[in-house]
C-alpha cells in the first residue's frame, strides 16, 4: 500500500476522523523488542500492545474493537496532516514523517531492546516549520476487560501518570496529559530542532514504577542492535531486501530469553473479513518453529539452532506420548480456548479468542518438521548432544506407535481424522532424517525398525494417495488436492518435476486457484468449520518454488512478484489475501507468510540460468 495515500481515509477514530472506519491490516507497522510487538497504524495510533510478553493480555486493543478498548494516538492537530513511513534502515525503529500547512516534523517510535525496559517510545523531532501534536491514550488492561485507576505523579516539573489495574501498572512520562472522560490528552507545539519524548513503561502494580531511562541512548542501543544482527543475513540474489526484512520479521518474533518462536504477534484477525475464523497466534508451533530454524541456518544465523534446540529439549522434556503441535513462549503446555465478549473483534469479525484449541490435535506432520529441522541443523555443523540425540530417538520410538494413527493434517481442520497425504510423507521424512544420522552422522539407532517404517510408508502413499488422474490426493480418501502437497519435494520425497508433481499443480491451477492466488483446500471437503476463507500467502509462495524447480521460471518470476507486491510499504505480510478487495487478512505479521517468502526467493536464486537445479 501506498503510504502517503493510505493516510486519507484510515484510522479507528483518530482526532478528527469517523471512529466506525477500520483499519486495513496491511496499514499496520511493527515495533518489536523481542519479547514482544505493537502495532502502529499510519495514521499514528498504536492500536495493539501487550506487555511484558507476545501473549500478555493487551493494554492497546483497538485493533479488536475500536479505540474505547484501547489505543495511543500521537500525531498533528491538523485533520489534514499527511504521513509517511519508514523503518530506521534495517531496524524496527519506525518513523513517520508528518507534513502539515505549518511545518514537518517526524515521529520516531520503537520498543527498547534493553533487558529490564518493557516500554514504547515515541520522539517527536521538528524538521520545518512548527507543528501542533495530539496525544491521545486510552489504557485497557487485560483484553480491554479493566480501566485502570489513573492518577497523576510526576514530580519536580516532570509530567507523568501511573495506571494501575490488577497486575498491571504503566507509567508514561512526557507532556502532561489532561483527564477527559476515560482518556488523556496532550497537545503541543514541535518547532524545527526540537525534541519531545513520551514514554510508556510497563511494571508489576504490586512494584515500585520503573524508573525513567536515558531515551536516546536506548534508542541507539536499539537501532545498532538490530544494525548488527541484519548485517549478518546472507541474502542475494533478486530480493535481498525482502528477504533481510522477512528473516529480521523473524527475529522479532522470536522471545529474546526464551527462544520461543510465535506464528504472529496478534490474536483473532480474520481469515474471512466478519467471519468466525479467528484464531489466537502467539503461541509456538513446532512446525512453524522448525521452518523459522531452517530459514535461520540457511541465511547463516547457526546460533539460532542451539537456542532453538535448546528450547525444543525443555518444551518437550518428558513422555513422548505427550508431544504437543504447540506450546507457549517459555514451553508451557496449557493454552485453553475461550472466547472473549470485551473485545468486539477486527471490524465486528466475532469471537475473539484466547489460546488454542488446536493445542489438543494430533498432527503427524509435526515430528517430520522437528527431523528436518535438527538434521539441517546438525549438516550444518551443529553437533549433537547425548540429550538432544537420545530426544529424536524417543520422537521416532513414539512415531512407530503412532504410524498407524490417522491425523487432522497441517491446517488444524476440526472435521474428522484423516490419514493426510502430506502428514504421511513428513512421517517418511522424519524416519528418513534419523536414517541418515545412523548412515551419515555415525549416531546409534533403529535402523531397521526406521528403514521399514520409512519404505512402509512410502509404499502407503504410492498406492492410496496417488488419484488415478495421476496427482497426490489431500488424503488417502479423497480427489481433492491441498497446497501442504506443494511440500513433498521440499522435504526429498519426490523430485520437483516428478510426473505426479507436476499433475498436483495443473490439478491445484486448476481447482485452488480462483483468481490466480492458491487457496490451502477446498473448505467444502474435511474443514468441519462455517464460513470459508481467502488464499494462503504461505501457500502461493511454496508454488514460485515449485515452478522454479521444474522448469516454469517464468511463471515462478510472475507469481513473485504478484506475491511481493502485497507486502505493505514495510515489507509485512499476513497470513492470507483477498484479490477481490485488494486486502490483507488474518493475523500480522505472519511468521509463516514471511518465512515462506524467504524459501521462494532462495528457489529462484539456485534456480537462476546459470546455476544448478535444486531439484
């Protein structure tokens, strides 16, 4: 999107503009610290924050509702002021530039990446002239379920509050906000050459306030920081700067003292704009977890792989039998499902929820991604440890229990377990990696046991998940194709240009692609939910590298660039788009969007005339 033409008719309620216009997803900026995210419209509301981590209940949730469920608008007084938008260079540091009739000035916003700071800041630098600024904040803690006791306490000319509510205590320091109604208000003048600073920080209520920190140094320590860590990303090829952008996406998605890895920062934004598909992110999935690891060690970041493992020993410590799809950012196993009447939903699109009901799923997908994942990591020079080895042992153990277990595939459908073509093939890979540590690693185990189980499966697929049409079916009891099969040859068990690959795709052209964007499947088959939903950007991502691989370069150039161009003026991405209306959907950023963008980009890059087929 366009950003100087996004600031016309944008905005929840923002000083002057219509409280009932939503805001489009792809108008959203990200600030990160790493432990958690925030959410900035262009028309300078933050409208989603949770605070002290990722899954924290949120203190700004308009994004939910509307302001009166929290926000914090900073921008001018002019109700025509125009914006654009930037990040600092490779940073998270955002910064909206306003211009007015009298004057210019810009808004830098970002969460400190220093340990011990849980805040946003928000510097206001004059450029020209003299602007006007407005701040707004409405503070909502818990999910907009409780408006916090606010009082003024700022000492010796300095102006702050503090608002407390259960748990929950915030002090913002900076121009004193007045009282009014449930909200504070500020409002200013910047001239050319002048700074103002506003400062929110988060603390436990039963604490005394954090006390105030030096701006610009954390600033610095902030923009140098994530300087560095984008410095060290090997990218090349056509897309460098996205491809630096999706794997720092990563990275701000990853828990800094955890090594927990969330899908995306934000809960309940719809599949299906008003619908009910609206599921909670902020969780760590195993496969979505292991793909971010690979992308990690592709682009150079071995680090990444010890932390990560590390993370994996601790979530899963204990039975096998007991492995989860998904934990929470520190491992924790118990992610119930509710719904939530104080948050109205993304424009009305109901219930929000809360945790994760697909917690609970068995996905036999899920060992065959953690397989791949630890072998990448281990080709790359990662050594094994006697734990970490002796975990995928007793993962296998487990696998040759569940083999004969039909699954509800990659997708979480919440119809009836099916035995799921591409479920299947991730078994196969996952017996094949620990075959490949025995032959190739010098590490001890079943070989027998894992080669039958491995030649077992195969054989399985072979006969009851290949149509008579000649494509992999979506499972062993249907015609119908699904995008997850686009990940076959991905993991070796296929190659690209295998004849019934290539039928997959003309069948997937032919029956997933409406309007030239690939859908997961046809949610009239085994979804078991109402309402449908718009194509998977992941998805359409996995087939510029299949048609990169076998031969249609010009096709994989074309759906690239029709892919990239969705990105917003950041280079963010969601979980899913809506060709009809142009718009972004589901929850943002989205770890597997970006992550697949990344894979895409590395598909035509070994794939370029000159280069050796990665087929």
């Amino acid at each position: 999107m366009d950003a100087t033409s996004a600031t016309l008719g944008h905005g929840v309620g923002r000083c002057c503009h219509n409280p009932r216009v939503t805001t489009p997803i792809e108008d959203y900026a990200l600030l990160s610290n790493c432990r958690s995210a925030a959410l900035v419209s262009s028309q300078g509301s933050i409208d989603w924050l949770c605070l002290p981590r990722y899954d924290s209940g949120s203190m700004f949730g308009a994004l939910l509702g509307n302001e009166s469920h929290g926000a914090w608008s900073l921008r001018p007084a002019d109700p025509d002021a125009r914006s654009t938008r930037r990040y600092d260079g490779d940073t998270f540091v955002l910064v909206t530039r306003w211009e007015t009739s009298t004057g210019i000035a810009d808004v830098y916003d970002a969460m400190p990446v220093d340990e011990g700071i849980e805040a946003v800041v928000r510097r206001v630098v004059g450029v020209a002239g003299a602007v006007d600024f407005v701040s707004e904040v409405r503070l909502r803690f818990d999910y907009a379920r409780a408006v916090p006791w606010v009082q003024q306490v700022g000492q010796g000319g300095e102006h702050a509050i503090l608002a407390v509510a259960g748990p929950d205590a915030v002090t913002i320091r900076g121009p004193r906000l007045i009282a009014t109604d449930t909200a504070h208000r500020g409002r200013w003048t910047t001239a050319a050459g002048e700074s103002v600073d506003s400062v929110l920080m988060w603390g436990p209520s039963w604490q005394k306030a954090p006390a105030p920190f030096n701006v610009e140094a954390a600033l610095e320590r902030t923009r140098e920081w994530w300087a560095a860590w984008a410095d060290r990303v090997q990218a090349a090829g056509t897309h460098p700067a996205l491809v630096t952008r999706s794997l720092m996406v990563l990275r701000a998605l990853t828990h800094s003292e955890t090594g927990g890895i969330v899908a995306a920062a934000t809960t309940s934004l719809p599949e299906a704009f008003g619908g009910s598909r609206n599921w909670d992110y902020r969780y760590v999935w195993l496969r979505d977890a292991a793909l971010t690891l690979s992308a990690y060690i592709e682009h150079g970041y071995l680090d990444a792989a010890h932390r990560w493992r590390d993370w994996l020993l601790r979530a899963i410590a204990g039975d096998p039998a007991d492995v989860q799809i998904m934990y929470g950012i520190a491992g924790e196993r118990d992610l119930p499902e509710r719904e939530i009447s104080s948050l109205p939903g993304y424009d009305g699109a109901a219930p929000v929820r809360i945790g994760n009901g697909a917690v609970d799923q068995y996905q036999a997908d899920v060992i065959g991604e953690v397989m791949v994942a630890l072998d990448a990591a281990r080709t790359a020079g990662v050594a094994e440890t006697t734990f970490s080895w002796a975990l995928q042992r007793a993962l296998l153990a487990q696998l040759v229990k569940w083999v004969d277990r039909p699954d509800l595939g990659i997708w979480e459908m919440r119809g009836d377990p099916h035995f799921f073509t591409h479920s299947r093939a991730m078994i196969w890979a996952a017996f094949d990696r620990g075959i490949r540590a025995v032959e190739e690693g010098g590490l001890d185990g079943e070989l027998d046991t894992w080669r039958q189980m491995r030649d077992r499966v195969r054989a399985e697929i072979d006969a009851r998940g290949v149509h008579q049409g000649g494509w992999f079916t979506q499972h062993f009891d249907t015609d119908e194709v699904d995008a997850s099969l686009l990940v076959l040859p991905q993991v070796g068990f296929c190659a690209y240009d295998d004849p019934r690959m290539l039928a997959t795709v003309a069948r997937m052209e032919e029956t997933l692609m409406p309007h030239g964007w690939l859908l997961r499947y046809r949610t009239t088959g085994v979804d078991g939910l109402a309402g449908d939903e718009h194509p998977f950007l992941a998805c359409s991502f996995w087939l510029v590298g299949q048609y990169a691989h076998s031969g249609r370069r010009d096709d994989a150039e074309a759906l690239m660039h029709r892919l990239t161009s969705v990105a917003n003026d950041l280079g963010l991405l969601s979980e899913e788009y809506d060709p009809v209306t142009g718009r972004q959907a589901g929850n943002t950023p989205q770890a597997l969007s970006h992550l697949a963008l990344v894979g895409a980009a590395d598909a035509l890059d070994k794939t370029a005339p000159g280069r050796a087929s990665g087929s």
